[in-house]
C-alpha cells in the first residue's frame, strides 16, 4: 500500500502523528478507490484521540488554512488538489426518530463498525511504525473482488439506523456496477418505512448521483425492486407494465425510459438533460387510449408532461429555475425532431423547431436520438438516416435564416412610431403576423422586409404610416 501513499501529504500526516504519539488513518473511500485504480481528491483521516488538534497541527506543518467544525468534531484543510478531512474515532447510537447519531469517543474497530459498508470500512496505517498497513475487519477487500455491496454488521440494524445508507447502497451499486448483498437487499425492503425520517432534499441528493453514474438503469432497477422508486417517486414506477387489449399492447415504458437515459448518458453528463430523458413519458400513463382498429395511443403526452415538470420539481425539491423549464422545454419538444424524421422536412417545420428550441436544439436533438429503442435494426438505421438529413436541414436553415434565438426585427415600439398608435392589441396582432409570416418563409428575416410588411398588414386593419423616414430607420 505504501507506493499509493508517496504524496508528501501522508508523510507530514504521519511524522505529525508520531510527534504526538497518536495512531492515524486514511480510511473510506480514498481506500477504497485506490485499490478500484479509481482518482480521489478526498482524504479522510480518523485519529485515536482528537481529531481537531491533530488536524490543526497538520495544516501548521503544511502551512495551509484549517477550517474547524466543533459540533461535528471534525476539521479539514485543502492542500494543492486535495480536500483532507479529520476526525477522532468514535462510536455511534441511534434514536428512532432521527438519523442523527449519539456520538462518542472510540476505538478504531468501534469506528469502523459505524461504516456503511465493508469497502468503506478500509483503512490503512499512517504511523510510522506501521505505515502502510491495511486494516481490513469485515473482508472489504473481498467484497471488492466479488463487486459486492454488503454492510459490515446486521443489515436491518444499520439500514435502520440511518435510512440514507440504504439509498447510498443503490447509488454505490451503479456507480461501481456492483451487485447489493442479498440481505441487504432484503433489509432496504424491510425498512422502507424509514426512508420518512430522511429530507427530501438527502434522497434528491443520492437519486442526482445514481442518474449521473454511467449506467442509472442499474441504482433504478434496485429502486424500483425494492419499493424505494415507489415510496420516493411514484410518478415514475405508474410508467411501469403493458396492457394488452384485443392482442395489442404497447411497450413498457419504464423500462424503455431506462434504456432512453443509459443511451443519452453515453453522450452526455448533463444532469438536467439526463433528467429530461427521465421525464419524457412521465405523462404517458395518464394519456394511455386503446383505439378500436388502431391500438394505443399517447396522444398529448408531450403536452401534458411538459405540465407536469413544475409539480415533479417542486415534490423532488429539485431547482424551480432555468433548469426546470429547460427540462419543461425538452419534454414539450422531445416528439418534433421524430415527426420531422418521419415525414418530408419542410424548411417552415425547421424554422418553428429552431425558434421553439433555440440554444437547446443540440440537446433536444440528443435526447431525441437517446429515444430510439427499437430492437428491430432496419427501422434504427432507417431513423438515424433521417435524424441526419434533419440535423443537416437545421444547420442550412439556421446559416441561412438565422432563427435560432430569433428576436423580432421590428418592434412593438417600432410599430406604434410607424403609425402612431398606442400599445393595444392591433400591435400584438402585427407582431405575430410578422412572426408567422418569417417562419413559414413568406418574407426573409431582415428588418426592411419586415417593416415593408408591416406597412401592408397595418393598412389592411385601417392604419396609416404617419412616421417620416427621418423619424423612422430601416
């Protein structure tokens, strides 16, 4: 273990830790990334005796800032590109009502003992006389091995103890492609009714990092098995099985809104964009008709889930800010670039997609191939050609028409100096004719076809161009 531990951090670490006569630690999850070849940053060190002093004696050698946290017992500096985090050993005691724990000085075994899970219960000597030596009680470096998630003493215990780890489980399953523990499979089952004591915004913090590990199928799979999506997010889940009426039945659209997020996860690590694919067809269940001599339908689901975006959002405690209504936008649009590809592209149809999406088209055009499911390869090649000619189509449109983020080129300002009106609806009416009129191709987007239009829309609703050239600038 030694050769992993050449950053001069450690030997200050533990020259500092022989000077006071105190066993220190490197323990968790920089150990359990250095024996993955995984990077880490993030350093934590556990003491036999107080972690605060020891620290402060540290970041005096290093010559760094330390940043002390007396209720929790803990203190951390930053050195070059590392965060280090000290605490003494300690044992824990839970109440029913809390997740928060009664904490108490303790032993390395006792500290280890509180880990959530035997490959976060490793830890590695920094003294001296030791330096080097891996500690590893409940068989972690195994557990590695067998890419297994499994907690260090009785599942049910310390799933009860604190909720979270169950969550941490499932997140830690898909960032690693790890399999859980059969009995702490079975002990997130048994203790679903904990997940209450935990803050909505804990349980959005671990469901943000399972949909950014690589494959989220994997943490939504466990979610879903075990009632967790149930409990946390039901909207979800109702997307879940297939009705079959007169023979015919649709897809099952959970598990084809996994396969759409794995697939935009491989192009993507946007979390807001990954969260669009989530949502696409949240609103299917709710739109789901069987038509006699047609079969399903879904009529309106873009629509409807666009709607439901705010509410999800605001349930989930995820931002009520331009991250939501970019996730709102993606929802509403996810079905037009499809449409388009399934039919002749008409540079009106691009236009209004250029305009309706704007900076967003990049992404939309993403998620949009991320939902191409089918297993039948002759209809994916088929589409993907199409997806092609239409990407083309908006890139020609746009160099020549200049939609994307299209601002008006005459105002409503601009339309009462023309004729000398007042702000009122004969200017709205003007300015959507101008709008329409530049996105169906009937006059180019430049400012002096648009004020000459203008000037034949006005009179055509009984106005006069009373503005003098000097007055008035094309």
């Amino acid at each position: 273990m030694q050769q992993h531990l050449s950053h001069p951090v450690f030997s200050t670490i533990s020259k500092t830790a022989a000077e006071h006569n105190l066993q220190a630690y490197v323990i968790g999850g920089f150990v359990r990334d250095i024996l993955l070849n995984r990077p880490s940053k993030d350093i934590d060190i556990v003491v036999i005796g107080n972690g605060i002093s020891f620290a402060e004696s540290v970041a005096k050698k290093l010559k760094v800032k330390v940043a002390v946290f007396k209720n929790f017992g803990t203190a951390s500096l930053k050195y070059n590109d590392l965060e280090i985090e000290f605490v003494g050993a300690r044992k824990e005691s839970y109440r029913l009502d809390s997740r928060k724990p009664i904490v108490e000085n303790g032993t390395l075994e006792e500290d280890q003992n509180r880990r959530d899970f035997t490959i976060n219960a490793l830890a590695i000597s920094l003294h001296p006389d030791s330096f080097g030596e891996l500690l590893d009680p409940f068989g972690g470096v195994d557990d590695l091995k067998k890419q297994l998630i499994r907690t260090p003493l009785n599942a049910i215990e310390t799933f009860s103890d604190d909720p979270l780890r169950m969550l941490r489980a499932i997140r830690f399953a898909s960032q690693l492609n790890f399999k859980i523990d059969e009995p702490a499979l079975q002990a997130i089952k048994d203790n679903i009714d904990r997940l209450s004591i935990i803050s909505q915004e804990r349980i959005t913090d671990e469901l943000n990092k399972i949909i950014l590990s690589a494959k989220p199928s994997i943490g939504f799979n466990y979610l879903f098995d075990t009632d967790v999506l149930h409990r946390i997010f039901p909207q979800m889940t109702a997307l879940y099985g297939v009705e079959i009426i007169n023979g015919k039945g649709h897809k099952d659209n959970f598990y084809h809104t996994l396969q759409v997020l794995d697939n935009i996860c491989k192009t993507t690590d946007d979390l807001w964009l990954r969260w669009a694919a989530i949502l696409h067809d949240i609103a299917k269940p709710a739109t789901k008709r069987f038509e006699p001599g047609h079969g399903w339908t879904f009529h309106g689901h873009e629509d409807k889930g666009a709607r439901m975006v705010p509410k999800i959002f605001a349930q989930l405690k995820l931002p009520l800010n331009e991250k939501m209504k970019f996730v709102q936008k993606m929802v509403q649009l996810h079905l037009r670039p499809i449409v388009l590809a399934q039919s002749t592209v008409t540079d009106s149809a691009v236009r209004r997609l250029l305009f309706e999406a704007g900076d967003d088209i990049e992404s939309l055009m993403l998620l949009c191939n991320a939902d191409i499911t089918t297993k039948n390869e002759y209809k994916v090649k088929k589409y993907r050609q199409n997806f092609e000619l239409v990407q083309q189509k908006l890139k020609d449109v746009e160099e020549r028409d200049n939609i994307r983020n299209w601002q008006p080129p005459v105002t409503g300002i601009d339309i009462m100096q023309l004729f000398g009106i007042k702000e009122g609806r004969e200017v709205g009416i003007i300015k959507n004719q101008i709008k329409e009129a530049i996105l169906e191709g009937e006059i180019p987007n430049s400012r002096e076809a648009a004020i000459n239009y203008t000037i034949v829309k006005g009179k055509e609703i009984g106005l006069k161009v009373v503005a003098k050239d000097k007055d008035f600038k094309i």
